[in-house]
C-alpha cells in the first residue's frame, strides 16, 4: 500500500478487483488446480474484503493504483491458501523428546497399525462373521485380546478414557453414591475434572480422608445404603510427594466386596508391561489392578500402550455386560479403524515383540548410551553435509526427555540433546524457521538454543532433518 504521506488522493474502492479478475490472476491460475474454482473462490473473496475492510480502516487516505490493489490480492489470496495448508493435519518431526506428545497425536502407530488402516479402510469384517456368513459382534477380536492381555474375563472399546469413565459411573452409580479419596480429585487436561464428571454422570461424590492421606477406615465409614461404587482415580500429571499413604487396590477390593460393592480403577495411562525398568514408577499395571480384584478398571490406548485414541475397559464379564447393554455405549463406541490399530497393537504385545514394534515402547526403552551414540553420529553426517561458510553451529549437551501425556511426571529419562545456534538467526527465529518448514520441525528452545531429541525422532526421518537443517546454514 502506497505512503499516505506520499498523495493527497483517495483510494477508489471500485478499483478494487472483482472475484473473477483474481481468479484469473497469475496467482489464481497456479492456484487453481490444486485447490479447485469453488474452493479458491472462497479464498478469493476473503481476501477482496480484507483488502476492502483495511482501505474503509484507512479511510482511503492512501492513494493506490488498480494494479497495486490487484497485486496485493494475489499476495492475501496466496497467504490464506497457505494458511488453510498449514491448518490441515500433517505429518511433523517430533524433535521435542517429549514422547506421548499430546498437541502432536500422544502415541504414533506402529508400522502394523499403520497397514491395518490402509487394510480394513474398505469393505472389512468389522460386524460379519466369516466363519457363519452371519453377523458378527463389533470389536471382539480387539476385546478379546485386551483381556487375555490383562488377564481380565472381558473388555469394551469407547472413544477415550473420559468417555469410559464417565460410562462406567452413568452404568454403575447414577442415583448413587461414589465413594472417593479427596486426593484424587484432580483436573486432567481440557477441564476435565473428576467431580464434574461424577456429576454429569448422576452419581454423588463423597469424599474422603484428606489430600496427602486417606485410611481405609475413611471409606468404611463412608458407605451408607446409597453406596454404588468405590472408585479409586490415578492422579495423571498431579502428585503429592511426601507425607502421603492410601490403601492398596487389594484392600479397597476387599472391602467392596466384603459390603457387596463394586471397586472401580480409573488408571489413567495405564500399562501392560512393567516400566519400572525404564525409570517410569507410579503407572499402574493393568494386570495387577485386575489379579488385586478391581471389579472394572479403565484406562486410555494412546498413551504408554502406543495405539490410537481410545477408552480400553477391562474388568469382571457381569460389570462389563451391563456397561455394554447401556443406551450410552451406543454413543461412546469406536469406528473400524480403531479396531483394527488396536488389535495390531495389542497383538505386538501377544508376541512379545511390543518393544520392536511399538513406538513409544521403543523410544521410551532407548538407553541414554544409545542416545549419545545416535547424537554423535547424526551431528557426524550434518557436519559433513554442511559447508565451510555454514552459519549453522551443532553441539551436543545433556539433557531429558519426558514421557508426556500426563504419564509418569516424575521420570527423568537421560539423553543427548543436539543444541543448535545461527550466526544470523536468533533462537526463536530458527526455531521458527524449522517449525514453518516442509515437513515441519518441532523443537524446544533452550538457554538461546534450540535442541533437538533424537528419542522422538524415527531413525527413517534422520536423514530428512540433516537435510532441512543443511537448508538452514
């Protein structure tokens, strides 16, 4: 747009060009094929009036010419179409470290997951029974798998872990009460809050014991004849460190019991294998919560069992029956893509190949030996790459990883942090730079540096980002 300074004219708003004049702007035919008329037309439009609503702003006190307003168009016409791309979901570099990386899809599949996709994305079995020609039931191969893996008598399939609690409270304990201990009445991510959901749900919230303490004697003496369910709630992200204690899963189960009650495990993130071994303590192991009696437990498939976005519900086959006979399943129950991630998924596991096959698995079990050595050699290969003139600086530093996705806080995995500095470009502006490229790059910034974790990173994807970075010297 023209100094204002410059010319005592106003700019004529009929100067501005029409719909069909941008379209057929050099800009609005390389722009065309790939987004298509009625697509571009809307582009087009959106930029005229943006044009239309900066002159009425102005008052029209700058003066422009009919082909400076046409120019400036095409220019807004080309930044919203590149806007809308990079809106789409796509394929990124996770260089963060951060493993189940929720603003980046938490778990990635493993390479059978990804193929069960592309199988089953046509005409599949998902309701059809080979073996009779007649209808089948919906998820139980996944189901059946989820509870032999858990030791459980059976399992059910909803969209997340919200909506599996929420179906077990609405199922179980509406019109109830809800034992709970004070402690784990936390906010999980997006104001999902504990006591909102037993709300929603119809069932009462009593609580118990105190924040960093609660006795078994607490919920003994808060069961009344209105007494549905004893829940038990794994903090997430939340922990009190310290003077602490609270009952077992075993004891609460037995005391469900004992006053004909069902004992009711939400466990978060849950696990099928130990961790412990890979420094993650405090997540709950799916098949000990079962073998320690829990009537019901819940907890989510994309997050440490490295599968897609789901609600995996296990328990006894009576309280699993009622939850799956509820009106309410219907709403929450998953498509056939999900089934048939989760079933390459938890078949990994049957084979005992889930460290190999599975991503998270796979990143979280990388030593920091490992890490140091990838670091070495990937800072060897860009070196090479890059020239003698490059204003690119690598070094390597120590540094952490995090599991992510409210999963194990408290765990400090080691590793190697590739640190990156520009002779022109400040931290933020490269980091930037590689977030805005092709494939974007996410990174962390670090002390005016930004660093990058290999853990994320595939081993496929190495050569990619020596690349992007040789682009950026």
């Amino acid at each position: 747009m023209a100094d204002p300074e410059t010319s005592t004219k106003k700019t004529d708003l009929s100067l501005l060009p029409s719909v069909d004049a941008l379209l057929r702007s050099e800009t609005g035919q390389d722009l065309v094929s790939g987004i298509g008329v009625k697509h571009l037309t809307l582009l087009a439009r959106a930029a005229i009036e943006g044009l239309r609503a900066e002159i009425a702003r102005d008052n029209g006190k700058s003066a422009v010419s009919r082909e400076e307003l046409l120019k400036e168009a095409q220019i807004r016409l080309a930044a919203g179409w590149d806007l809308q791309k990079r809106a789409r979901l796509q394929k990124v570099i996770n260089a963060t470290g951060v493993i189940i990386h929720t603003n980046l899809g938490r778990a990635p599949l493993s390479e059978a997951a990804r193929a069960a996709v592309a199988e089953t994305g046509g005409y599949c079995t998902l309701e059809y029974d080979l073996a009779t020609g007649k209808r089948g039931r919906r998820g139980a191969r996944a189901e059946k798998l989820l509870a032999d893996l858990t030791g459980a008598e059976a399992a059910l399939i909803v969209n997340n872990c919200a909506a599996a609690a929420y179906l077990v409270l609405t199922a179980l304990a509406a019109g109830g009460e809800t034992i709970i201990s004070r402690g784990e009445l936390v906010e999980i991510g997006g104001d999902f809050r504990i006591p909102d959901v037993m709300k929603q749900a119809g069932t009462t919230l009593v609580e118990v014991g105190t924040t960093n303490r609660t006795k078994l004697s607490d919920y003994k003496n808060a069961i009344t004849e209105n007494t549905r369910l004893i829940a038990r709630v794994h903090p997430s992200n939340f922990r009190v460190i310290g003077f602490t204690s609270s009952p077992s899963v075993a004891e609460l189960a037995e005391l469900a019991h004992k006053r004909g009650l069902t004992f009711f495990e939400d466990a978060g993130s849950g696990a099928l294998p130990d961790l412990t071994q890979y420094g993650l303590d405090g997540e709950p192991r799916i098949s000990d919560s079962v073998a320690a009696g829990v009537d019901v437990a819940t907890f989510s498939g994309d997050k440490l069992l490295g599968g897609l976005q789901t609600g995996l519900i296990v328990g006894r086959a009576e309280v699993v029956e009622k939850l799956r006979k509820h009106p309410l399943y219907r709403v929450l129950r998953v498509d056939k893509l999900t089934y048939a991630t989760l079933e390459a998924t938890l078949e990994s596991y049957l084979r005992g190949t889930e460290l190999e096959d599975i991503p998270v698995l796979k990143m979280l079990s990388q030593t920091k030996e490992q890490l140091a050595e990838r670091a070495a050699n990937f800072v060897e290969n860009l070196s090479a790459e890059l020239s003698e003139n490059s204003s690119l600086v690598v070094d390597i530093i120590p540094g952490h990883s995090a599991v992510g996705g409210g999963a194990a806080p408290e765990a400090k995995l080691e590793t190697s942090l590739i640190a990156l500095t520009h002779k022109t470009l400040s931290a933020n502006q490269l980091e930037e730079k590689l977030r805005l490229g092709e494939p974007p790059v996410i990174t962390r910034v670090l002390e005016d540096k930004v660093v990058l974790d290999l853990r994320t990173v595939s081993e496929s994807d190495e050569n990619v980002l020596v690349k992007t970075l040789q682009d950026l010297s």
